[in-house]
C-alpha cells in the first residue's frame, strides 16, 4: 500500500484506528492492495461507490478480470470522498494498461496521478455516461473515448399502478392480460416468488443461468456466463441481490437477478421455458420484478446490457455507455488509436465475410418449402 499526500491540513476528526488510512490528512490519495486489506477496510469500500457498476462488488465478483487494487481520495475525518477499483495489465507493444470500474467521481488529474504511481502508458474507465463526458474533453493525444454498450434505465415511481400508466397503450394491455393468461393456464399451481441476499438458494441461480444459458444458445450465440463467473454472481447475488421468479411447483418457470445497491437496482439476468413461449413468461417475470422493486422502494431500474425491444415497452430509456481512455503522452494515444482503427477493419471484413453465408441461409428457408412440395406430388 502506498500514499500520496497532496494536502497540507490535518484530519479534522478521526476514523476508526485500525484503517489503512486512519491518520492520513483530508485530500490525501492512497492506493490499497485488495488482496492485503483487512474486512473492517473492505466494508467501507462496499459503501463508497454512488454506482453498482463501480463498486466494490461489481469490480470484484461481477467482472472478469476483477480489480486488484483501490484508489482511494480522502474527506473531512479520513473517510472515503472518492473511489476507484482497477486492475492493470501489459497491453500491446509493452505498453501497461490500468483499466479503471467506471463511472468514476475521479478527475482527469486524479487519474493521471493514478497512471503516474503505476507506471503506466495509459488508463481505461469503463461504463462512463453520455452526460458525463463533457469533463473528460482534451487534445487527443490527452483523451479519447468510444461507444461500448447500452444502460437502458426505468425511472420508477412510488406505486404500481403509476408505473404501468406512464407506459404505452399496448403495454398497458398486455401485461395483465400475460398474468390472467398464466393464472388460466396454470391455476393454482403456479407460484411468484421474490427472494433477496442470503435467501438465494443455489441451486435457483443456478437453474436460472441453465434457462438463459438455453434461450441464449437457441439464438446461435455463445454463453458468457462460465462457471467461475457464476460462482462469483452467485456469491453477489447473496449479498445483495433479488431474485423474482415464476414456479410450477419445484420446477422453475422464468426468473431475474437484479443486483441492488442503494435506491437503485441492476437488472443483469433473465430466463425462462422456452415450451412456455406462448405465455410470455420472460416479459412478465420482468415486469413482476419491477413491481416488487416499486414495493420495495427503489427509484431507478437499470436493465442491461444492451437494446432490445422489451426493454423500450417496459419505459427504459436508452444511455449510451462509454469507454474513456486517458494517456499518460502522445505516443501512447497514437498506438491506442492504430489499435481500434485495426480493429474496426476488422470487424467490417468479418461482417462481410458472414454475408454469403446469412444469404445462403435465408434461400435456403425460401426454396426448402417448395422442394417439400415436389416430393410429395
């Protein structure tokens, strides 16, 4: 652990003696290792973050790879004012990368101090909004930034039937009618169950990532979720996840996993049967989510990651979410800038390549019903 001390007044008031940082005066930087602090320092880590996506949990259990170090600026009586979880690695032509959980409260200084104490060429800050980018505005050879992924937000209001009226008229229709479709269906031997931390059993998360895991290679597209990742959301979700799901008896219908983390929620997973298509179950058990986060109080529903049109019928509003890369000189910036210029080539002549192929398939699905009919005459 290292310290840099950039503020010449002493601590107005102190925290508690065992912290690494306890006799540290007001403004003074200091790096942690995680794997070297103690849990009465990691339980205010938890705290310090104003978002999931850059808090303690998300960086080291959620992501891969997860954060070997903390950042830390003090405030008045040595407690956390800002924080950051990164990890670093050797880039491309030896250049050393620090990748910093973002959104991140740090300034551009801060995180060129970071780069400085690292040694590093340059860092990454991850999930950074739209909205924020103004203050990360430079030369380029300073600052760059790029279009990674989507955070489609659900403002939620303090009752249900609030809720479902701001949505659009179909939605408004649907979703009901999805329920009193299942309560047909199925009676009284379907059940709704809502389940937070310590109450997750594993064996429910785990049937839940085989539901997704099957919806998602239906599609043609690989499961990401291996299992050391689940293992590690596993253990999240029991600190401080909910899970909402549909049951027929012992048998798992269609689920969520949201993560919660102050008035906020992070909704991060979904499955359900695919035989129960018809029923609408993952739209339903979705919004049956919604209505316990109502319930429950919080203010903001966060539906990553991505588009999609569920997600728009539900009232999320889409956030771009931005990568911002910061370099510690111009050479840095250059070889950074070669790198997703190659990569954006790339890209486009893998996208090219697939062309003939997704033809193909498409003639395929138009000239197979017509040869079925010439054998049959």
């Amino acid at each position: 652990m290292s310290t840099i001390v950039d503020a010449e007044t002493k601590p107005s008031g102190a925290a508690p003696p065992d912290l690494p940082w306890s006799r540290l005066p007001p403004g003074a930087m200091m790096e942690l290792d995680l794997t070297e602090i103690e849990e009465s320092a990691i339980s205010h880590l938890k705290t310090a973050s104003s978002s999931w996506l850059s808090s303690f949990g998300f960086a080291t259990l959620y992501a891969q790879p997860p954060a070997t170090h903390a950042w830390i600026r003090l405030g008045e009586q040595a407690q956390i004012k800002k924080v950051c979880f990164f990890f670093e690695q050797q880039w491309k032509w030896r250049l050393k990368r620090v990748h910093v959980f973002g959104p991140t409260d740090m300034t551009p200084d801060e995180i060129m101090g970071l780069l400085r104490k690292r040694h590093a060429s340059f860092a990454t800050i991850s999930c950074t909004a739209v909205d924020d980018m103004a203050r990360w505005n430079g030369p380029w050879h300073h600052r760059s930034w790029r279009p990674v992924n989507e955070d489609i937000i659900v403002d939620l209001p303090g009752s249900e039937s609030e809720y479902l009226c701001s949505l659009g008229r179909n939605a408004q229709t649907q979703l009901p009618y999805y329920l009193k479709k299942l309560q047909k269906e199925l009676g009284s031997k379907y059940a709704v169950i809502s389940l937070t931390g310590p109450q997750i059993p594993s064996a429910t998360f785990q049937e839940l990532v085989e539901l997704n895991r099957a919806r998602i290679v239906r599609k043609g597209v690989s499961h990401l979720w291996e299992a050391q990742h689940v293992r590690n959301r596993l253990e999240l979700a029991r600190t401080c996840g909910l899970f909402c799901g549909i049951r027929r008896g012992d048998e798992l219908l269609a689920g969520t996993v949201s993560y919660l983390h102050g008035n906020e929620a992070y909704f991060v997973l979904i499955g359900h049967r695919t035989d129960f298509d018809r029923l609408r179950l993952g739209k339903l058990a979705l919004w049956l989510t919604i209505q316990r986060l109502i319930q429950l109080g919080f203010r903001r529903y966060h539906l990553l990651w991505g588009m999609s049109s569920y997600k728009l019928q539900l009232g999320g509003r889409p956030h771009r979410l931005m990568e911002v890369a910061v370099f510690g000189d111009a050479w840095a910036a250059g070889l950074w800038r070669a790198e997703r210029g190659a990569e954006c080539i790339r890209n486009i002549t893998q996208r090219v390549a697939r062309i003939p192929f997704s033809v193909g398939r498409k003639l395929s699905a138009v000239l197979r019903p017509s040869t079925a009919s010439s054998h049959s005459l």
